[in-house]
C-alpha cells in the first residue's frame, strides 16, 4: 500500500481594499457569501484541507491580508515563507488593477521560495472578481488577449475571472495554483 502524504501550504491572498478577498476564501472554505462589507483589519486566517489524490492530502493555509496592508510595514512578515499567492481585482473598477502590479511587486521583492525548491519566485495567480456584476452592468468583462499580457508582462501563471457571489471558477484557480506548487517540489 502507498503512504498517505501530506503537504502544508501557506497561500497568500492579496488586493487593494474591497476587492473580494475575504468573500473568495469564505466561499472556497465554508461555502458561504455574505454583500455586507466588513473590512479585514491587519490578517486572518483560514485552513482548506483537499483530498488531492488518493494518496495526497494538502492543506492549505489562506493568509487573507487586507487591502489596507499595502500602505502599512508588515508584508514582509505576512509573506514569510508563502509558497504560492492570490491577487485579487475587481472587475468593476480599474484602479484596482492597477494594484495588481503593486502588490505583485511587493511579492516579489520580499518572499522567495524555499532554496530547496531552487530559491525562485512564488508562483502567483491573477483573480479578476465580481464578474457576477458584469451580467448587471457593472463594468465590463475582461479583455483576455489584454490579461495575457499583465500576466506576461508581471509574472503570474494565470489568470481568472471569478464571482465568490456566484462561486465561479474559485475552485478551478486554487486548483490550478496547488498543481503548480506540487509540481515545483
Ligand atoms: P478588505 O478586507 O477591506 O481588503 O476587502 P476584501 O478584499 O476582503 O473584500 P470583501 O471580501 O470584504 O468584499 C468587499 C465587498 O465586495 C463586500 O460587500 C462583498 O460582499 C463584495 N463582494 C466580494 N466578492 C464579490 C463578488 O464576487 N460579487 C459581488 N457582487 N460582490 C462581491
Ligand atoms: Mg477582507
């Protein structure tokens, strides 16, 4: 018989202030959404454990910063030893996509993977949220020739557009960056 083997990952969750950050990890990890706005203060956390395959368990560590932390000094403590990364925008307002280059700039420049892993960059995805308010008139879908090229140009893996309203493609995006991290080691 196999062994059972188990991973711990911590993933950051990052993105200018009210872009979705924390209703992405409540719908990923219990499933739930809520329109009230409750602005995160300094971290939180929450833990997804995924059967992966028979014979891979990951769990998941979900740092979910706030918005806010970009303007404070203590990223660089957040960031320690992350292994993979969420930044979110919203898709009904532009500004936040410029925050997208900045954080994944501060990233960058203040977590590595670990040297045993070859000391590279954290792979990172691009999550542009609240598509949901597209169908109502918000804003406009994203531009995927345009996307391909922010995530070309500032080193993420992928992009996705998703709705933690409507829980699109939340799973698929978590999947996609576990994969990725797997398939470093
Ligand atoms: P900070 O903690 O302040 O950095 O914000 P955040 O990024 O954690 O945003 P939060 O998840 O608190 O969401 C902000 C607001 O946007 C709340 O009112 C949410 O209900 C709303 N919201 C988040 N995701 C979606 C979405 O996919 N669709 C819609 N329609 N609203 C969303
Ligand atoms: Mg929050």
């Amino acid at each position: 018989m196999s062994e059972v083997k188990e991973y711990l990952y911590k993933i950051l969750v990052v993105g200018d202030l009210g872009t979705g950050k924390t209703s992405i990890i409540r719908r990923y990890v219990h499933n739930i959404f809520s329109s009230n706005y409750k602005s995160t203060i300094g971290v939180d956390f929450a833990l997804k454990v995924i059967q992966w395959s028979p014979d891979i368990i990951v769990r998941l560590q979900l740092w979910d910063i706030a918005g806010q932390e970009r303007f404070g000094n203590m990223t660089r403590v957040y960031y320690k030893e992350a292994l993979g990364a969420f930044v979110v925008c919203d898709v009904t307002r532009q500004s936040t996509f410029e925050g997208v280059t900045k954080w994944k700039d501060d990233i960058d420049q203040k977590v590595n993977l670990p040297n045993a892993w070859g000391g590279g960059r954290i792979p990172v995805v691009l999550l542009a949220n609240k598509s949901d308010l597209v169908n109502e008139g918000h804003g406009q879908h994203v531009n995927p020739v345009e996307m391909d090229e922010l995530c070309e140009k500032h080193g993420f893996i992928k992009w996705f557009e998703t709705s933690a309203k409507d829980n699109t493609n939340i799973d698929d995006a978590a999947r996609f960056l576990i994969q990725s991290i797997l398939s470093i080691e």
